[in-house]
C-alpha cells in the first residue's frame, strides 16, 4: 500500500490461540486506509503460520520477523522504522479491536492537531468475567494522573508518527513499561487523551506481563517515574512525592492483596454503573 495514513503495529511471540481473533480485528476495521505491521519476536508455535496466512490474503499485512527474541521495545521499535503513516496505533497479541476504533482515532486527531495521543476506555477480560475500565479523559486529568498510574490502556494508543520521531521511540533499555515511559516524554510537551468509549477488549493471557510479572512490572513503573522527575518531563510538588510514594508501595505490595484490591474496585464499579 503506497503512504497509509495509519500504520498499525503488533509485536507477538508464540500467541498462536489469540492472533486469529487480534489479527482479524483489524482487518475487518471500518477505517481502510492502514498498513499493519506485525513483529514475530522468534516464535517457536504455530505463530508464524498464522501470520501467513492473513499476509498471503491481505496486500496490507506486512509480517517481519526477528531471528532471535528481542522483546516488546526492540520489535515495536523495529515496526515503527518501517511504518509509512502518520498515525501509529498500537495493538497487543492477546487484544481486538473494535471494528470502529481506528477511525474514531483518526477523526479526534485530525480534528485536534494540539493532540500527540489518544486512547480509550477498554473492556478487560480475564478468568472468565469481563471489567469495563474507565481512564481519565482530558490532557489536564490524564497529566495530573500520569505520576500515580499509567493511565493508557496501551492497546488502545494511537500516536502522531512525528511526534515518536522528535521525543524518540520506545526505549529499548526498557524490558517492562516501555510504553509508560514513552509517555512521560509526550506528556512534557503535547496534549494526550483517552476517548469515554470502549474501543478495545483486552484479553489476560496465563503468561502475560501484567499476569506473571507483575512484580517487575511495577519496579520499572516506578524507575519511569522517578526518570520523569529526575529530567524535568513531570513538574516536582507533593502530588508528585505522592505518586512515588505510591510506586514503592505498588512494588512492596504482595501480587495476592492487589488482585483483591484490584476485584473489590471492579466490583464497586459494576455496582455504580448499574446506578447509571
């Protein structure tokens, strides 16, 4: 495809199960104009296989594939060089896309040029029962939580291809929250939002980060912060001593008590909701 307008880009490794379903959400999207650019990060299942077969049936599925396992930053990374569109929206293996998500995206950012990033609210699922997740909306909000949380749903990101080419890409050094860290550094300069509507299902996978490395997972949350401070790309206060704070407890906290906490939040949320 000769300059798409949104390069859609995956990076996966042996989700052979789930890339039907994430793969095909995106080809089936009601916005057209996008080339998609999957990283197979050296999978030793039917992974490859997969891919083929929609790269074989859709002239707009680019698969590349890396000898050997890089990770998640590096094989992003390595989509992003190739990407031609101005947009670049994000999408997991175990994830799908909504069929209107692309072209909501495109129309916020084409008619809000201040904007460098959107996201969404997204519809968790996992063991067998379903959370919609709501995140703050406006620039303002979304940057006043930034030091407490990432407040992205990475999956559903899509960011201006310019903007990733001046404050750079996903750093590479990063093994975990790669993405959180890319967002302090757009943060520091352009506006951000998420859209109040469901654009994404997130699938938990047994193996995931968020699933098995949670604790690591959390270090490098608050290494994001505390690089954020240290480099002046998040203003220093006591809301920002709080959410350091907040970053030691996250890491120090058992996996076990979280999930509870994580379940009792879910479960005063499905109850305000069904107020509504």
């Amino acid at each position: 495809m000769k300059h798409p307008l949104v390069s859609v880009i995956m990076a996966t490794r042996n989700r052979a199960g789930f890339l039907k379903e994430s793969v095909g959400s995106i080809v089936a999207q009601t916005y057209a104009f996008f080339e998609f650019l999957i990283v197979d990060d050296a999978s030793s299942d039917g992974t490859p296989d997969v891919l083929g077969e929609y790269a074989a049936r859709d002239p707009r599925v680019r698969v590349l594939r890396n000898d050997s396992n890089v990770g998640p930053a590096k094989s992003r990374n390595k989509a992003l060089r190739e990407a031609q569109g101005r947009y670049v929206a994000i999408l997991d293996d175990t994830d799908i896309a909504l069929p209107e998500r692309l072209r909501l995206q495109v129309d916020f950012l084409e008619n809000n040029p201040s904007y460098a990033l959107v996201g969404s609210w997204v519809l968790e699922e996992s063991r067998g029962s379903s959370y919609l997740r709501k995140l703050p909306i406006d620039s303002v909000a979304i940057k006043r939580a930034l030091i407490f949380r990432n407040p992205f749903v990475h999956s559903t990101v899509m960011m201006r291809k310019e903007v990733l080419d001046k404050v750079g890409l996903y750093d590479e050094r990063w093994k975990y929250a790669h993405d959180y860290e890319l967002y302090f550094r757009i943060a520091s300069s352009y506006n951000i939002a998420n859209l109040p509507i469901v654009l994404s299902r997130n699938r938990e996978a047994a193996d995931s980060i968020t699933a098995a490395k949670n604790k690591e997972q959390a270090l490098f949350a608050l290494k994001a912060r505390q690089k954020a401070l240290k480099e002046g790309l998040y203003p220093k206060s006591v809301q920002a001593s709080l959410g350091i704070v907040r970053g030691y407890l996250s890491y120090l906290i058992p996996v076990s008590l979280k999930r509870m906490a994580q379940g009792v939040k879910r479960l005063l949320q499905k109850r305000a909701d069904s107020y509504v």
